[in-house]
C-alpha cells in the first residue's frame, strides 16, 4: 500500500481501493517521487530533517493533517537534525521557509526577485530546483490526497 492509499484509508475491498487499482502505476510513481524528493542521494542545502519539516509545514497549510503527521515522523527520523546552526544558516532557513510558504499560499505571486533572495541567502541554482521540486510534489500530493478523500466522503 502506498502512503495516499494509506492516508486516504482505502481499505481492501472498498469502492475507493477498487478505483485505485486502475492508478496503480500513477501511485507507484507517486511513492517513488515521495522518495526521491524526501530522500535524494545529495540533498544539497535542504537536508532530509529540512525537507520533512518543510512538508510537514505544506501539507498543515493545504489542510491535509495525516500527511502532515507522515512529514513529522519523518523529522523524528532524520539523522540530520543534530546539524550546527549560526547566523547564516538560520537566514538561509528563514530564506527558505518563507520561500516554501510562498509557494504553498499564493504560487501566483512568485517573481523571479523571491528568487533573488533565496540566491542572496546562499543558495545555488541547484538548491532553489531542489526546493520547487520538494513544493511542487507536496503540493500535488496534497491535492490527490484531498480529492480521494472527497471522492470517498461522497459515497
């Protein structure tokens, strides 16, 4: 079972785990992305604490609190969270949550300036990629996630 199968409770022999058997590849790779965004290889300088508390934070603001509560499961696991902080790491963090609100609240308004001062915080190329990808795909789960809920409420 995947994680949106699990947070939608789609239970065996349901009309919604019916359904979702005909999604079965979009879940599959859903799941695989959920890993590579949460989880890559070079994290970059969004670690994997970073990131899980970063999609901890989205999917409490799209509204979604059991995938909220997954992120923050994940934040307890993270081996990372025992990283050294100074002045410039709390800016650049700073930087990046209110980035990632940005994203999350009013996409519409993201200008090529918001990415300016993400760049003016220190972060290279790589890593605003890396922190839209991470929004984009929390954002998209969140949205299936609520729609399948939907759908199984409207039974």
């Amino acid at each position: 079972m995947t994680l949106i199968e699990e947070i939608v409770d789609a239970r065996p022999g349901s009309d919604l785990a019916e359904a979702l058997t005909h999604r079965a590849e979009i879940l599959r790779l859903s799941q695989s992305t959920h890993d590579a965004v949460l989880f890559p290889q070079s994290p970059g300088a969004i670690s994997h604490g970073l990131r899980a508390a970063l999609a901890s934070r989205m999917a409490r603001q799209y509204e979604v609190p059991k995938l909220a509560e997954h992120y923050e499961e994940l934040i307890q696991q993270s081996r990372d969270n025992d990283e050294p902080h100074d002045a410039a790491t709390d800016a650049q963090t700073a930087a990046i949550v209110a980035h990632c609100d940005l994203l999350t609240l009013r996409p519409r308004d993201a200008t090529r300036a918001d990415i300016e001062k993400l760049k003016a915080s220190g972060m290279g190329e790589p890593d605003v990629v890396r922190l839209a990808e991470l929004a984009a795909f929390v954002s998209y789960q969140a949205r299936v996630i609520k729609g399948l809920q939907a759908l199984k409420g409207a039974k």
